[in-house]
C-alpha cells in the first residue's frame, strides 16, 4: 500500500537557542584529540543522541517539549561547524525507535507509543538543505523494531512478532509500498543480521533449529526489490551448534559467514566458526576451538595463562581436548587488505548477594541479584579468502562492566597495523597489533574533558566511543559542572571529542 504522505519542509531556524563552542585541543600521546564541541544544557531538559554521516558530518537530535513536543536537530561538519539547526514537529505520541544516515540522508524511525495504529512514520533528513520527506509506512504485523537498514531504492525495519517470531519490513521509496519480507519463519527465531550490499540487495541470518533440533544460521539473499533469491541453512557438525554470526560477500560467487558456535543445547560459545558458501550454496565450515587460538588468553595475567596453556599441552598428550566455553559477542567482519577481520568480544554476567530482610516482601535470608555484564577481553582474527585462519590476537577489556551489552572495543584499521580502542572510565584505552604481534601494548589517554582552568566537573553522566569517518573517532557524553563554577548555578554540557589515533 502507498503511504499516506509525503512532504518537504524547511525545517525552521532556531539558532537563537543554540550556543556552540569550538575548543580546539591536543595530546601529544598518540590519541590525537584536535577539537571539540560543548552546547550547554539544562538539567531538566534532554541530552543530545549523535548519528554520524561519515564525511558529512554529524546529526544531532533529541526530544524537547517546549513550546510544544518535538524533534531538535543540529547538523554539524566534520569541523564542528553547525550547517543548519531547527525543530522537526512531531505529532503526539510518537517514540523514536530507530535511526541510521548515510553521506546524504539521515533516517528516523518512529512509531505511536500508546499502540493506537501499528503503521510506522519514517522521517528522511536531507543533510545538505534541511529539508525533510515523511513517510507513512503500512505496518501489517504489530511488532517493535530493533533493527533498521537502509538501501538505495528503501528501508528494512526488523523485528520480532509476539517478541520471539523474527519479522521484516520491506519499504519501497519510490512505490511508497510496504511488504513483509517472504521466506521467513512462522516459529521461535533470533534476527542476527541484515546486511545490504552495495548493490542494494541484502542478506539476512536468522538463528533458528533445523530439521535435526540444532541451533543453526539461516542464510536469506534477496535482490533490491526485496525478491527472495536464495535460502538455505548451515550444517553445523554433530553434537553441535551456531550461535551467532556475519557475512560477507567476496564476490557473486562465494560468501563468508563467521561467528561462533557451541555444544548443542548451550548459549556458551566454545569456539570460532568460518563457513564458505559457494555457487549452489555448496558449503564448508571450519571451526577454530578457543583453545587453539594462540593469543586466546593473553587478556590473563602471565602465570595464569601459563597455567592454563600447560593444561591444554597436557590435554593433547593424553589425546584429548581440552573445552573452553564463553558467553560472546562478534561484532565486526570486515575485509582487510586480502584478509577479513573478525571482531568480537568476551564476557559473564555478574551477581552479588543481597539481604533479603532488607527488601520489601521478601522472607529472610540471603538472594542472588544480576549485577551487570563483566567483560573480560575483545578478540581479532585474520581469515583468507578460502576461510582459513591466519593470525588470531586479544585485548584485554577486564575493567568493563554494563547492565546493557554493546560494542565497546572499535578498530582504526590502518595499511600496516591495526589499532584497537575503548573508551571507559573517562579514559581511552588503546593496543596496536600486525597479526599475531603486539606492536604496543595496552596504553591510557585521558579524555580531554575542558578547554582550560576555567571550571571544573562533578561527574561524568555518560561517555560513548564511536566511529566517524576514515580513521577519525568521536567521543561523547554529558558533564556536570558544579553550582560554585556556574555562576552560582549547576548545569550541564554536552560534548564531543574528535579523536584518531596517529
């Protein structure tokens, strides 16, 4: 069905509200830290969200609520310098759900908070003008987006039906028409990836059972217009299952998937998967245990790893396995010079003991609460172009814990090293490697957080490390300046460090 609207606006002008600050700064480490943007804020109101545009830029957005609710966006340069800023209105009960941008667009999902309608309202941003296009997307499955893609010719909004079912969304700009992707499942299933290629056709890996009651990858290739070309399954070996993965395509004929797999019945991953799919979806999968990865546990202290890589000797000479299992994220599956590069990361949940008699409605004693997600270390495989793996490396990440799992190890890849960075506790953490080698091990670099002496901060309310373009970096959070550095009043100021490693 057609959309019900489509409409180009001036977003208007509201510089008047706005106070940008370029504070050009630097490190003579090797995290360079050029410049940086602070825009004061109230403390009741909202923070700022960044979406990058890569070269164009950046896109700053938040909710505000006077004089009336709407959409505040900032598009600044990659020099910090504001382009356009205005209010995007918006009509009640709408929720932001999903945003993405490309060099030219930015994409806003919402939809209406209250479940009135299921349609989807979906808001183009034309960086260069500030114009807009809305879209009104007919929904026919209630479901909340989790995850969105856009190509040249529409947007794919995915989800979950029932929040287990995976659907997706195939919305097309020019025919303004929507359709539920074919070739999905009616039954219990994870939505991994949706991945568009430059042609605009896309992938989609669904983890779901086989036929065999095994956890696997579902592999689905549609063309541009959202035709189902191909659709298979991988075949894990027995006893076994995958987990969790990402593709790549090497060219029309071969794809690669890796990721991770585990025993059977279990979320705990044990090791590292590569499957090539070649013309006919004929498929081999190589599997790469964690015990066999030679810098699998560099992330311990050198008498454990010691320790446990004598176990593993140990294990061999007696002709067994030794079997290491993990909770674990794969992240990234890029290409690299003539290799691909895959990175994930390692983690375990955490508990703590409470006293029971201290909470309400609860008898005596002592209970288990969760208590966040401890990382422990990221890895970075090399693969070739037939799936063997080259190289494998870590960085340890054990001073990170969050209630929310999210990518926090990024890499700057560069012709011959790679760096690995995370932000965390106000400070860059940084490892550069060339294959197995460590070039330079783990360093610190203080997040510059002021121009100079001029005030002074209580805390720091949220920090986040993201890419940007070519080998640059942004960091960003809020800042609480005490009242006696205020002028008598406390605020707070919204900031983003430019950052690249050199």
């Amino acid at each position: 069905m057609k959309g019900t609207g489509r409409y180009f606006i001036l977003i208007s002008w509201c510089v008047s509200s706005l106070f940008l600050i370029l504070i050009p700064v630097h490190s003579d480490a090797q995290i360079k830290q050029p410049s940086r943007l602070e825009l004061p804020i109230s403390r009741n109101e909202n923070s700022y969200e960044v979406l990058s545009a890569k070269e164009s830029g950046l896109l700053l957005y938040r909710i505000i609520y006077k004089p009336s609710e709407g959409l505040q966006l900032i598009h600044v340069d990659t020099a910090f310098q504001q382009k356009w800023g205005g209010i995007l209105p918006l009509e009640p009960r709408l929720a932001l759900i999903q945003q993405q941008s490309t060099k030219e667009k930015s994409y806003l999902l919402f939809y209406k908070r209250d479940f009135s309608e299921i349609n989807f309202f979906l808001y183009e941003i034309d960086l260069q003008t500030g114009n807009y296009s809305k879209y009104n997307i007919r929904n026919y499955i209630p479901y909340l987006p989790s995850d969105m893609q856009v190509t040249g010719r529409g947007v794919l909004i995915g989800g979950y039906f029932a929040g287990r079912i995976p659907v997706i969304l195939y919305y097309d700009f020019a025919s303004m028409r929507s359709k539920v992707l074919p070739g999905l499942f009616n039954e219990t299933g994870e939505l991994v990836q949706i991945k568009v290629n430059g042609d605009d056709s896309f992938s989609i890996i669904i983890n779901a059972k086989n036929q065999l009651r095994q956890r696997t990858l579902w592999i689905k290739n549609y063309s541009a217009a959202g035709e189902l070309i191909s659709n298979f399954n991988l075949a894990p070996q027995e006893s076994s299952s995958l987990l969790f993965g990402r593709i790549i395509n090497v060219n029309a004929e071969r794809q690669l998937i890796a990721g991770v797999y585990g025993n059977r019945n279990s979320d705990y991953s044990k090791g590292i998967f590569l499957a090539r799919i070649d013309s006919e979806n004929e498929q081999r999968i190589e599997y790469y245990p964690f015990a066999d990865l030679e810098n699998f546990f560099k992330f311990m202290k050198a008498s454990r790893e010691n320790r446990v890589k004598q176990r593993i000797e140990r294990k061999k000479i007696r002709g067994k396995k030794i079997r290491f299992q993990y909770r674990f994220l794969v992240h990234e599956f890029v290409p690299y010079n003539n290799e691909y590069i895959l990175l994930g990361e390692a983690f375990y949940p955490k508990y703590r003991n409470i006293e029971q008699n201290l909470v309400y409605g609860l008898a005596p004693g002592r209970n288990l609460i969760f208590d966040g997600y401890q990382y422990t270390h990221a890895i970075v495989l090399g693969f070739d172009t037939t799936g063997k793996l080259l190289w494998d490396n870590s960085f340890e990440i054990n001073d990170v814990r969050t209630f929310n799992l999210q990518q926090f190890v990024k890499m700057d890849v560069q012709e011959d090293k790679i760096a690995l960075l995370y932000l965390f506790d106000d400070k860059i953490r940084s490892k550069i490697i060339q294959d197995n080698e460590v070039l330079e091990g783990k360093s610190y670099n203080q997040l510059l957080l002021k121009f100079d002496n001029s005030y002074s901060f209580e805390d720091i309310s949220f920090n986040k490390l993201d890419y940007w373009y070519e080998d640059n970096f942004l960091a960003y959070g809020t800042q609480n300046i005490p009242a006696s550095r205020a002028g008598g009043r406390g605020r707070q100021l919204f900031f983003i460090n430019k950052l690249r490693y050199q």
